[in-house]
C-alpha cells in the first residue's frame, strides 16, 4: 500500500511513497490502537556514491533527435512531480515517489568512463544528450561538480553534447560552454514549465524561477551560446494556456528556437500526479485529469512512439495549432546552429598528428 504524508511537504513534489513494483515486500506500519494513521515520512536528502561501469547510454526512441544520453546522477532534487524519470528509481530498489528526490545515486567516476569511451577507437561521433534522465544541474551538481567535469572533457575531445536543465547552475559553466559553442559543440535546452510562481513552487519545488530561467537564457545568449526553450510538459487547464507567452518571453530574451511536450503520466507517475493534483488544486484535479485522458485515449499515459509526446484527440490538436503559430510569430529566421562533428579528437590521435608534424618538418 502507497504511505501518504499527514500534511503537504514544503520543498517536495511528490507527497507520496508509492509502492516499488519490483519488490516483493513493502514496507507498512501498525497501529495497535487500530487508527488508520498516516505516515510521517523522512524526506531528508542523502546521497549515494555508484562506481559506474558506463555512462553513455545509447537511445532507441525515434521521437527523440539524439542517439545517445549520459546521466551523472540518478533520481534528482528538483522534485518534479510530473518527472517520467522517477520510475528508474525502481530498478535502484527505491520509490518513484520520494525516494526519487532525496535518494540520489552519484556517479563520481562519470568523466573519467566518458574518456575511456571517446578513445575506444569504435567511438563514432554523435551529439550526446545530457542528461537524458534527470537534471544535471540539480542541486547535487553544487556540491560535486560531476557535470563540469564531463564538460570539460567534451571540450578536451571536441566532441558534441545537449545539455537539458532548469537550474541557473549551469551559468557557473559559461567559462567552458562559451570555448564550446565557438566550436559548435553545444546546444542547451532550458525547460520552463510555467512562468507563474505559484504554481511552480508547487509543481517543481526546488527549480529555478521563471525569472531566473528566462534571465539564464539570456545571459547564455549573450554569450552566443545557442538557446532552446523547452515547454514542457504541458498540463490541460493548469500550465497549457501559458505556451504562447511562455514562447514569446523565452524568444524575447535570445532563445533561437522551441518545442513542447504534452504531459505524459507514464508507470507509477500516474499514481503520484493524481494524488499530488488533488492535493495541490482540489477545485481543478478532475478536469485536469479528465483532459489528460482525453488526450491519451482514456488513459492518463500513452507509451506509443509519435504519439506520446504530443498526444492525440482535439485538446492535442489544439495545442499543436497553437504551437506552431507561435513558433513562426516568434521563432522566425531563427535557428540553431548545427553540430560539429568534425572536430573530434582523440588523445592518442592528437599526439601522432603532432609527431607526424613534426616529421614533416624536419
């Protein structure tokens, strides 16, 4: 049985321990007295220390652009309720709820596998998504800098990443993105979900602002570091009337192009979203609810490829209208740059260039 919290939980997302379809046992709590309690949960966060063995994952999914992700944390602070991520907690043994957000597995090694990787002489070049799963600037990234240390190394090899994230972190690493998209090795995507604070307090707690976000976009741009806002996700009747202003703030302060996506409640986050918007907006959780199914076929999740992302029926249509008007009113002659993908090199492979030049000038 899910373990509810007795009161909201300032700072979380999630305000339920779901039950982890992978474990036999569960863990529950008696009353003798009889009273159905609830549980006080302890949300306190700590962090987990993994010596992986790999850290580029190759991606099959044909609605996404890039074939490969790499993710220096698992779980993520943020506590994004919507998070279809959460449910890879349940491989580690934990919650999808939230143990997901304050159970973080840290991957310290994380730079040093992505050097052997790019010096695998079968290593063909291909923009890597980072981080594909959870953000690679959540807070954790203050304290253990793993992310920097993949930047670094993408920059030694000149080789080419998308980075995806909501926190301002990432501006602490403008020193090393702005040597990188001089060469054209990077794209950052910011995600703003709302523009309206109190909505996002309570939809993803321990983000960024929508005013810091937009001010990261346009201090990255300043730096002519190339821009995507990402929309997402897009939830009927709580955040979706906000796409176009959304569109036209992030264009405004220098993003070069947009997307969207539309809420997609997959696995044990079907769970955890109903509770939390019955909790969150009481008045409005049936219609919001109702509309999702609407567009998912009568479900709250829809797993199939071209259609998951966007979803179907005329509430989907909709938005998709809406989208694309949008776009080319405040996206026109704007583009991204394209990745470079000539520039790799390898360390052994820069050293004989070097002692083949040398030959060649003797």
């Amino acid at each position: 049985m899910s373990l509810k919290t007795q009161r909201p939980i300032k700072g979380r997302g999630a305000q339920l321990q779901n039950d982890n379809k992978f474990l036999k046992l569960q863990y529950v709590r008696e009353h003798e007295e009889g009273l159905d309690e609830l549980w006080e949960l302890q949300v306190n966060t700590r962090y987990y220390e993994e010596h992986a063995k790999k850290i580029v994952n190759r991606v099959s999914s044909p609605d996404l652009g890039l074939s490969y992700s790499m993710n220096p944390y698992q779980g993520c602070e943020h506590g994004c309720v919507y998070c279809y991520a959460r449910n890879t907690h349940e491989y580690y043994g934990y919650s999808a709820g939230l143990d997901f957000e304050s159970k973080i597995i840290v991957k310290r090694n994380a730079a040093a596998i992505l050097k052997k990787q790019f010096e695998h002489p079968k290593w063909e070049v291909h923009p890597i998504m980072l981080s594909g799963n959870t953000d690679c600037y959540q807070p954790a990234e203050k304290k253990f800098e793993i992310t920097r240390h993949i930047l670094q190394v993408c920059l030694e090899y000149r080789h080419p990443v998308s980075i995806i994230t909501k926190n301002s972190l990432i501006l602490r690493d403008t020193d090393i993105l702005q040597e990188m998209a001089q060469l054209n090795l990077v794209h950052v995507n910011i995600s703003i979900t709302t523009l309206q604070e109190e909505i996002r307090q309570k939809l993803e707690p321990r983000t960024a602002t929508a005013i810091k976000k937009l001010k990261v976009i346009e201090s990255l741009s300043t730096l002519n570091i190339p821009v995507r806002v990402m929309a997402a996700p897009m939830i009927p009747f709580l955040n979706s009337q906000e796409l176009p202003s959304i569109l036209k703030a992030s264009a405004e302060h220098g993003a070069l192009d947009a997307n969207y996506i539309l809420v997609r409640l997959n696995g044990s986050i079907g769970e955890l979203f109903t509770h939390w918007v019955q909790q969150a907006f009481p008045e409005k959780a049936s219609r919001i609810l109702e509309n999702i199914r609407n567009t998912r076929g009568g479900k709250l999740n829809e797993s199939r490829f071209g259609i998951r992302m966007q979803g179907e029926g005329e509430f989907a249509d909709m938005l998709s209208r809406i989208f694309h008007t949008m776009h080319r009113k405040y996206f026109q002659g704007k583009t991204m740059p394209e990745y470079n993908l000539t520039a790799f090199r390898r360390k052994n492979q820069t050293v004989r260039d070097l002692f083949s030049d040398l030959q060649s000038q003797e």
